[in-house]
C-alpha cells in the first residue's frame, strides 16, 4: 500500500472511462463493528465518506496493477515453452485476499464480502483441460493437498484439506467442501452454502442472507425476508458446527443467543 504500477500501465485506464462499481457505497454502516475503522491500514487510502473520483482513481490503479502482473506471468509462461519444461511443469496461480476498491463503501480486504474472499484459482498443466472453468467452491488451502498429489507424497493426517485436480481435469463437478467459511479478528462470520451465504456481525449484532447467483454484488439482504429467515435457521447451526472444525473459540450464540438450545 498504496498501490503502484508503472505509468504507461496506469495510462492504459484513462480515468474518464472508469466507472465506480455498482455496489458503491460512501460508507458501510457498520464499518467501526466489523472492526474495518477509517484508521485502518487499507481503509485510510482514501477520504470518507468515499468520493466517487477517490474511488475511480484507486481502480485505475487497481486494473493497472492487474494488468501489469499478467503480463509478468506471461512472460514466466513463455520462458517455461521455450525451455520444453511446460510439458511437465503445473502452475497454480492465485492470491490470498481480494480488495473491496469502492465496494460496499470498503477499500480492503479485511471483509467477507465476495469481493474479498473470492480469489482467482487456475491451474496449468500437461493434463489440466484449457479454458475449462469450475464452479464448485474450493479454499485456498487447496492448493498444498494438490500440489503434495502432483508430486506423488502422501497427504498428512492433520491436513484438512483436499486434492482438486480432479476437478481440474473434469473428473468430478463436485467440490469437497460442502460449506465454505470465513472469519475476521472477532467480528465477522460466515458460511457459503451454494449460492446462499450468511454473514455474522456479532458486535453489531446483525445477520446478513445473500442469493450470490441473483445477487452476486451482495445488495439485497435477505435476512428479514421469509426466505432468508429459513436460510438463517438452516445456515447458523452450520457455522456453528464449522466453528468447531476450525477451532473458533468466538461465541456467537452470545451475540445471537435466540441460537441457543432451549
């Protein structure tokens, strides 16, 4: 931070033709409760409530710095060509966060909106499929059960996550995972099932209920609807159990304790 490419990269954006994201907002509501305070690292790069210029220049930036990375990784992939070594090299190419650049009223990563927590994941192989595009949900995590497979090693007991090259090579369409889950600090929870996904707010408190294939910007809560009253009731008993996969110690039934078993 801040984010930086070289000139002729930004130049290739003119700022004229940048549009703020339709799920632009000048500030989330709950900002300072989901512990994503002005005074954040990633939050401070531009004034609040955000302007609408503030926001398009940090996407010029944003899409500059994209597009100057790939062509990076382009030039690894035609040295691995020319050399002969792509006939028996995997790539896997991904990133560990997001960044909400406007969305939402958010800069950073430090949320469990989609654009946030949903990363690219490609895989590059001798025996991995082109332009194949997979829907099912995988963690990130993924990538080290994966590449103990591609080297032919065991996967160790303690290892909770799993080999995706089967979906890779269009072997299965199912993911391993049925539920994905999310965490921030002490403040933010949540589980994607499908395309239904529930956020926890335990200091506000507050529920969120997204439909991310109608809705896929996250703009429509559910929560108080009829249908996203059954997703709560479906999903939260579901995170709960998550949590305790993953050795959550956060306590929201005291933040939701209507949870509670009576």
């Amino acid at each position: 931070d801040p984010r930086q490419a070289p000139k002729s990269f930004i130049d290739r954006y003119p700022l004229d033709r940048i549009k703020v994201p339709p799920n632009f907002l000048p500030q989330y509501p709950y900002c300072n409760e989901i512990k994503c305070p002005h005074s954040l690292r990633d939050e401070k790069l531009a004034p609040m409530p955000r302007t609408e210029h503030a926001i398009k220049v940090h996407r010029q930036e944003y899409y500059a710095i994209i597009t100057h990375m790939d062509e990076q990784i382009g030039r690894i992939l035609d040295g691995l060509e020319k050399s002969g070594l792509d006939k028996n090299t995997y790539v896997i190419y991904s990133a560990d966060h997001g960044l909400g650049v406007g969305q939402h009223g958010l800069l950073g990563k430090q949320n469990l909106y989609e654009h946030s927590t949903r990363v690219p994941f490609i895989i590059k192989g001798p025996d991995i499929p082109r332009g194949k595009k997979v829907e099912a949900p995988i963690y990130l995590q993924d990538a080290m059960a994966t590449s103990l497979a591609l080297a032919g090693m065991p996967k160790p007991e303690h290892v909770d996550f799993h080999n995706i090259l089967p979906l890779a090579k269009g072997e299965t369409d199912q993911s391993p995972h049925r539920d994905i889950y999310g965490a921030y600090l002490d403040a933010q929870r949540s589980i994607t099932r499908g395309d239904l996904k529930l956020l926890a707010y335990p200091n506000v408190p507050l529920l969120r209920v997204y439909d991310l294939k109608k809705d896929p910007l996250e703009r429509k809560d559910l929560a108080k609807t009829k249908r996203g009253r059954k997703v709560i009731g479906t999903l939260f008993p579901e995170l709960l159990k998550l949590q305790q996969e993953m050795n959550d110690s956060l306590d929201l039934l005291e933040a939701f304790p209507e949870f509670r078993p009576s």
